[in-house]
C-alpha cells in the first residue's frame, strides 16, 4: 500500500510556484499495477519518483512499507572511475546482499548486459547504450515490490530490445509496476488502474480504461496541426505547438532560448520533434529527436 497525506509538490519558476500537486491525499491498494498519465510539465515523471521515494514532496508525507526499483535504464547512478563489475558489487552490497546472491548478481548482469570485455572497464567509457544494458540487467537482477518504469520498456538495438522487453514481462509476473508512458497500448498491457494529473489534482482511476478516456476527455493532448509545407527551422512540440523559430518556442514556454537552439543545432537545423520541455529550480532539461523517428501518427509532410 502507498498512502498520499496532504502532499504538495511544487518547483518555483522565475520566482513564482509551479505546483505539480497541491494537497493530495490518496492511497494505493497493494497489488495494483498502476499507469500516470498526463500531459507533458504535468508532473508524472516527478509523481513516479516520489512514489518511489527517490524525490520527496514539499509538504505532506508518503507512506510505503513497499520496496521500490530504481527507474528501469537509468544510468546515472553510476560511479564512473569504477568498472561495471564493480558498480554492480556495490549496489549489491548497499541492498545487503551475500557473497553467493552477489555472484548470483554479478554472472546474471553480465550476461545481460551483452558488453563483452567493457564490463571489467570503468563505467566513464562508456557509451550511453551501455550504461543503460548495464543498468536494465541490474534492474532486472534485484526482487522489488514494484517496479518503476518512466517510459523506458528496453534499450538498445531491436534484438537487445526484444530482449529486454520479453526479460521486463517475465519480471513483471513477480512484481507490481508504476509506469509512466505516452503509449495507450502499453499502459493498457500494462497496467490494472490508472492515475490523471493536471493542473496539480490527481485523479484516480480503478481500470486504467477510464483513465486513459478521462485523460481524452481533458483533451490534455491538443491536436496535432498538420501542414503540407514545413521550414527548416520549424519546432514541433509534443503538447501540439508548432513554432517557426526559436524565441517564438522559447517565450511560449518561458524557457531559456538556448534550450532550443541546443535541439536545432544537433538536428542540423531540420524539423525538431521536442518530445519533453520541463524545468526544476531553473536547469532546463529536455529530450527530443527528430520528427522521422516519431513513432506514433503524428504528420507533417513536405
């Protein structure tokens, strides 16, 4: 069970309060596997670590007697001058483990990971596909009550990927899941309930169906424009927005221009898909791609 009591979230904006929740009270029964939804800034990746207890509420409590993954793929925790066995040894240690369940971890990690002779080298030289091998099998080695997935269902190529995906399945036979995704399909396959943020209320929902139509019904994500003509500098954003330049892009979003121009400039200066503009304490932080890779329907034709 995971209990909300009178929890508040917020970031502070160029000095005023960005509130993701405000006073929620909200319990979660034990055994469901649970899907956030909401539109992008509206704080489901935030809500997802806070369940978890990597991120804590600015007032209120939560209460869990559960144990919780860190996010799947995540590789950031890493020590970088320690080589992969080793990163892998501590974390084993840190969760109490023996030295026959830390072999146990080790051999199975390894495998995993498919990294070959890297695995004995430290983790700074990495390449970011392999940290995230490496962190995906180290998920996968430890037993937790839930398992906390911020889009990320596998890395790596499609063979790693089919891989990762069918070893995540079998996980989750054992495990509850807390899962944020853009993908209806998968919070479907996924998911028994289903929680709907916005505008700093939440939102439950016993059958992740009336979620995801509650989340329609929102219209949280606003139509997407479609055009037959696009310019170079065209920004396309997630929530619907299309902007033909930058500053444009950045006052709408009150973000700091640089944001923006860093997205063009590794686009070459083509058609930007920015899948996720959000901010804490004034650092920007972003994810985009390329519009061709988009995997939904989105069009936008030359």
């Amino acid at each position: 069970m995971i209990t909300l009591k009178n929890v508040t979230k917020f970031f502070k904006v160029e000095g005023e309060k960005n509130y993701i929740l405000k006073n929620i009270n909200f319990t979660l029964p034990d055994g469901v596997n649970l899907g956030i939804l909401g539109r992008n800034g509206a704080g489901k990746s935030t809500f997802l670590r806070m369940l978890g207890g990597i991120d804590f509420p600015s007032s209120g409590k939560i209460l869990s007697n559960n144990s919780f993954s860190w996010p799947m793929g995540l590789a950031g925790g890493f020590q970088g001058s320690m080589t992969g066995r080793q990163n892998v040894k501590f974390v084993a240690r840190i969760y109490g483990k023996d030295d026959a369940d830390i072999r146990r971890i080790i051999d199975s990690v390894q495998e995993f990971a498919e990294i070959g002779d890297y695995f004995d080298m430290p983790i700074k030289i990495y390449s970011s596909g392999m940290k995230s091998r490496l962190s995906f099998g180290l998920s996968l080695a430890f037993d937790f009550d839930y398992l906390i997935i911020d889009e990320t269902l596998s890395v790596g190529d499609e063979n790693f990927k089919k891989k990762a995906k069918d070893a995540l399945m079998k996980k989750i036979e054992h495990s509850n899941v807390l899962l944020v995704s853009h993908s209806m399909a998968d919070l479907k396959k996924l998911c028994d309930a289903g929680v709907v943020l916005h505008e700093g209320k939440l939102q439950y929902f016993e059958k992740i169906d009336d979620a995801i139509e509650y989340y329609h019904k929102l219209n949280i994500q606003k139509p997407v424009k479609k055009t037959t003509q696009v310019q170079s500098s065209a920004i396309y954003c997630d929530d619907g927005q299309v902007f033909d330049n930058v500053a444009e892009a950045a006052q709408f979003y009150k973000i700091r221009p640089f944001a923006l121009l860093q997205a063009l400039d590794e686009n070459n200066g083509s058609l930007v898909y920015l899948k996720k503009v959000f901010w804490r304490d004034g650092q920007i932080k972003q994810v985009y791609q390329p519009w061709q890779e988009l995997e939904d329907e989105t069009i936008i034709s030359s």
